[in-house]
C-alpha cells in the first residue's frame, strides 16, 4: 500500500472526497522524503559514509608523501655520489640509497594503516624504524646546504622531510580517530533506529509462547533419575544367549558409570545362573 492509497482511505473515513492533485503530490512528496531519510540515517549507510572519508583522507595523505619522497630523491643521490663521475659506478648505485630507505618507510606506514584500521598499537620498536628513516632522509637531504651555510637551500630541503615525517605520524592518528567515528556513527545511528524498529514489531500475546522459550522451560525441568533396577531392566532386555556379561557389555548397553557397571554385571550374572539351575541347564 502506497502513500497515495493511505491518503485516499483517510480522507474516505471522514466521509470526505480526495484531495486535490496538489495535496497529492504533496503526500507522495512526504512519503518519498520518509523513505529516503530512512535510509540516509540508516547505520550502515552512516558507516559507510565516513569509511569513503577515511578512503578519500588515505589517498590524500599517501600522494602527498609519495610526492615528497620523490622530491628527496635527487638531493639524496647528489649526497651519495659526492662527486663521482655521472654515470660511473658508484653514481649509479647512489641512486639506489634513497628508494632502500623510503621503501622501508612505506612499509612501516601501509602496516600502520591496516593497524590503525582495527586499533591495535604497534611495538615500540616501528615507531623507532619510522623516524630513523625519516631523520635519515632529512639529514641526507640537507647535508649540503647545512654545508654551504646557505638558509635558504635549508629551508628548501628541509620542508619535504618535515612534511613527510608530520604526514606519517598524523595519518595514523587520523586512521584511529576515523575508526572510532566509523564505530561511534554506527552505534549513533543504531540507537537512533531503535525506537522506529521496536514500534514496528508486533507485540506477543500471552497464548503466543515462542519455541525457544517452550524450549528452555523443558530444558529447566528436572529429568527423572535413573535408579539400579533401571539400569538392570535395560540389561536384562539387551542380554541374549550369546552374550557374555562384564561390566564392559553392561556400560555398553546401559550408559551407566564404570562404578556401577561392575555391580549390574555381577547381580545380572546371578540372576543368569539362578535362572539356568532351575531349568537344568549348565550356568554361565
């Protein structure tokens, strides 16, 4: 049953006629806006929406160190050549000193990302891998100018560092506090759901008990307990003449205790030899 229809069979209980198509519009208008409410403050959909902020806030903070790490490159190799011959040897291989660096600082940080994720604290030991490549690619970086005495080559030098090595310690507090945000939405919306819900479930007679609670009121009863001559009935019906009585056979076919089984064997094999002597035949 649509908006529409509602409407129509409100207004029929007055005794009135519809409304005009205006008013219509108006109640389909309202239904839709209802139902599309329904959804955006739905909790997953809530959830979902600050996952593509934190999405979004990874890709950002990821390009920017990328980016800086590049920027460091040259200055690196430059540090490591000193001097050499352009493509010799050694010039090539300076160029191998920054990528060995950066590529552990990337490691740390994408393993940071997926802890961040879950919220679980890192050792002491990443946190000193971190900054030993970022105070290494800082030092490397601006050698030469601290060298030369020139400000303005340290300023220069000294930024794309300090923007990766702020970038790299802030984007795991980000992922944390946007874990939280994503926990803290979802339980918002939850609770927020939770009244709509509760109206829209239908209350339980007393006539109308649940299996489950038929169930566990079974459950709660207490069973009978099962006595000696229990016990030696169901032996007696499971013996046959070919079966020879012991405590194994009789826990076997009763179910009892090791205790209680050497008892059922030695009374049930009397009752045996009393039965066989009184009909003439040899006792077991």
């Amino acid at each position: 049953m649509n908006a529409i229809t509602r409407v129509r069979e409100g207004v029929a209980a007055f005794g009135r006629l519809p409304a005009a198509p205006a008013a219509q519009q108006l109640a389909a208008d309202a239904a839709e806006a209802a139902e599309l409410r329904a959804y955006a403050t739905h909790p997953d959909v809530v959830a979902l929406r600050v996952e593509r902020v934190r999405a979004e806030v990874d890709r950002l903070c990821w390009a920017g160190i990328v980016l800086g790490l590049g920027f460091t490159m040259t200055n690196v190799q430059s540090f490591a050549a000193a001097g050499t011959p352009a493509w010799s040897l050694p010039w090539l291989a300076a160029w191998l000193l920054d990528p060995t660096v950066s590529l552990v600082l990337l490691a740390i940080l994408r393993a940071e990302q997926v802890t961040a994720r879950y919220q679980v604290r890192t050792g002491a030991w990443t946190r000193r891998a971190k900054w030993f490549t970022l105070a290494a690619t800082y030092v490397m970086n601006t050698w030469h100018s601290w060298a030369e005495g020139s400000v303005s080559g340290v300023v220069l030098h000294s930024v794309p560092p300090l923007v990766v090595f702020v970038a790299a310690e802030a984007v795991t507090d980000l992922r944390d506090k946007l874990t939280e945000a994503v926990t803290a939405a979802f339980a918002e919306a939850q609770r927020r759901a939770a009244p709509v819900e509760s109206a829209s479930v239908p209350k339980t007679t007393t006539t109308e008990r649940p299996a489950v609670e038929r169930k566990q009121r079974n459950r709660s009863r207490p069973k009978r307990r099962v006595t000696f001559e229990d016990y030696l009935a169901t032996a007696r019906e499971a013996w046959t003449p070919e079966v020879v009585v012991s405590p194994a056979w009789v826990r076997q076919v009763t179910r009892c205790s090791r205790g209680l089984s050497s008892r059922l064997a030695a009374t049930l094999a009397a009752e045996l030899r009393t039965a066989t002597t009184s009909d003439g035949g040899d006792p077991r």
